[in-house]
C-alpha cells in the first residue's frame, strides 16, 4: 500500500515538472514551477460557480 501511494506521488511530482518545463522551457525553472503552483492551489480552491437556471422561476 505504501509502495502504491509513493509511486503515485512520484508519478504526479515528475508530471508536474514535465508540464512546466513544457509550458515554459528551462529558463526560470523555479520561479515557473512556483506560478504554476499557485495556478493549481487557486484552480482547487475555488468553488465551483453555478450557472443561473431560468426554467425554475415562477410566472
């Protein structure tokens, strides 16, 4: 079990990494990785907005 859940976090960090060396190539690694972890974090914790459904109003 804990030899899935550390291959599991290795998988999702070494993604992680590829995607910003993909997005933004290797010029300012650090700072790239820290936007796009911020990216993430908001991504995450915003709540999910509900679009206004006019069939349930009452005429």
């Amino acid at each position: 079990m804990i030899g899935k859940l550390f291959w599991i976090a290795l998988t999702v960090v070494f993604t992680f990494g590829f995607i910003v060396l993909f997005e933004n190539g290797p010029t300012d690694y650090v700072q790239n990785c820290q936007a796009e972890f911020a990216q993430v974090k908001t991504y995450f914790n915003t709540p999910p907005k509900k679009k206004a459904d006019t069939s349930d109003k009452l005429q």
